[in-house]
C-alpha cells in the first residue's frame, strides 16, 4: 500500500526542514511510523519518521485512523520511502508479512500541475 505524506511544508521542531530530510531519502529507506494520541490538531495522527529519526510529515488525516488499526494489531510489517512525486512524496507499506515490492519508478515526463497563475505583466 502507498501512502501520501502529508505536512510537508510545516517546519520540524528541531533538525532540517522537512522537505530537506525528503532530499535525502533514497527509495527503499526504512520510515518509522509513529501515532501521535496527544496531537492538539488530531488525535488520531500517525507521523512519518526518516531513518535518521527527522520527523518527514504525516499520514493523510483520511487514512490516518486505519494506519492506526493496522499499527496496534502489528499489522504492518515493513515501512519504507516510496518515491517523490509532483505533489510530495509516497511511502509504501506491507501488511501481514507480505513482502514488501516498491513499483517501478514513474516513467515519461511529470504529470502537468493543476494550477497555473494568471500572467502579471510586473513580473517581468
């Protein structure tokens, strides 16, 4: 299963940016995940933690909660960065003893942003 990592703008309360941490992960990594109960902005938050122990963001509040699940049932046996993306990045997780396979590396160009500004002539 890969999962987006959320919070990746939000600066770390000590050690690197997160978004430098990311910079250094390489695909295959191990990440540690980490419920968060005593989170004021969500009490069911699961951090994301490098292998260097620099927090890297969160688990999207959406899927949080069965992260969770799986996490006190010690269903999850393997953690690892995924890849970056356009948006951010993904890490990926095995369940139940799976093994754990990274999907091939996108191909071909990035898909095309949602968003593009409108011209201001006082850029230039």
């Amino acid at each position: 299963m890969s999962l987006d990592i959320a919070g990746l703008d939000y600066p770390n309360k000590k050690g690197p940016p997160r978004r430098f941490e990311l910079a250094m992960c390489s695909p295959g990594e191990p990440v540690l995940l980490e419920p968060e109960p005593k989170n004021p902005a969500d009490p069911q938050a699961v951090a994301i933690y490098s292998c260097r122990g620099i927090q890297l963001g969160y688990v999207r509040a959406d899927r949080a909660p069965l992260i969770r699940a799986y996490l006190s049932r010690a269903r999850i046996t393997a953690a690892v960065f995924q890849c970056m993306t356009h948006r951010g990045a993904l890490i990926r997780i095995a369940l139940d003893g799976a093994e754990l396979r990274l999907p091939p590396p996108p191909s071909g160009p990035p898909e095309e942003p949602e968003f593009y500004p409108d011209y201001d002539p006082g850029w230039d």
